[in-house]
C-alpha cells in the first residue's frame, strides 16, 4: 500500500465520520480532518500552493466558522441524538457498500488519466487551461458547490410530521 493510498484511504474515512456523525462538532473535527487529509494529498501531488490554501482556508477558517455556529446553536437531547443517528444510519447503511463497489470497479477501469501541468510562462492562458486542461477540477469543484448548496439546503429545512 502506497503512502498515497493510506491518505485516500483516511480522507475516506474522515469523510464518511463527518457524513455520519450526529454531534456537529465531531463533524465539524472530521471535516477538518478530511480537509487536512486532501491538503497532504495535494501537497504530495505536487500541488504546493493549492495544499496551503486548502489547509488554512478549508481546514482552519471553515471549522472556525462552524465551531463557531455551533457555539450557538442549541443542544439536543441525548434521546433525540440517539433515536436520529439510529435513523440515519439505518437510512444510509448501504452507502459503504456502494463506496466500496464503485471503488472496486473505478480499480479495473484501465484508461489511465493523464495530468497535463502547464508549464509557467507557457503558451496556456487562465482559460485554455482550466476547459481544456483541467476539466476534472472543474467536475469536481461543481461537486463541492453542489454538496455545500444541498448540505445548507438540508440544514435549513422544517421538519415535518414524522420528525424527518
């Protein structure tokens, strides 16, 4: 196993600790943790600058945020924290099998990606590069956003009738 591999393997982890977690603060520590976690991976991807600003901004100014916001938020009732991370997971119990299917198959798939870095002072202005060159980044970047709109959206929703 790859030192790459282990740190997927913990961002995973984090992730699915962060997703899954009921307490916000202990979601809010996994969020760092897999924030902190993608920051090393792009740091030994050779992503230095990209590295640090995940670090300080996501890992550190996000979680200060959010820890934040819980400070003010009201505590629920340790019945009620159970009898709805009994809910969830019953509700998402075959989301690590589908993680680990999709991660099984991504593994046969045999088309290797090929990461173009363009080169400084290249022939490659801010445009070129990100629809042409950098297209993943940008999947993945519409992704997060995407992720944030909903996890606010979830957030904010009324409750209805039956609690969910």
């Amino acid at each position: 196993m790859t030192l790459m591999t282990v740190i997927l393997v913990l961002m995973v982890l984090a992730a699915l600790w962060a997703s899954m977690s009921s307490v916000l603060l202990r979601a809010t520590i996994a969020l760092a943790l897999t924030s902190a976690m993608l920051a090393v991976a792009m740091y030994a991807m050779g992503a230095r600058l990209a590295a640090v600003l995940e670090l300080s901004v996501c890992a550190g100014l996000i979680s200060v945020v959010f820890v934040s916001v819980i400070s003010l938020t009201q505590r629920k009732p340790f019945k009620e924290i159970v009898r709805d991370r009994v809910r969830r997971l019953a509700r998402f119990w075959p989301l690590p099998l589908v993680l680990v299917a999709a991660g099984v198959a991504l593994s046969f798939v045999h088309a290797p990606v090929q990461i173009v870095l363009p080169l400084p002072g290249g022939d490659g202005d801010v445009r070129t590069v990100l629809w042409t060159l950098r297209q993943l980044d940008l999947f993945g970047q519409i992704l997060i956003l995407l992720a944030g709109v909903f996890g606010v959206l979830i957030l904010f929703r009324k409750e209805g009738k039956d609690g969910v």
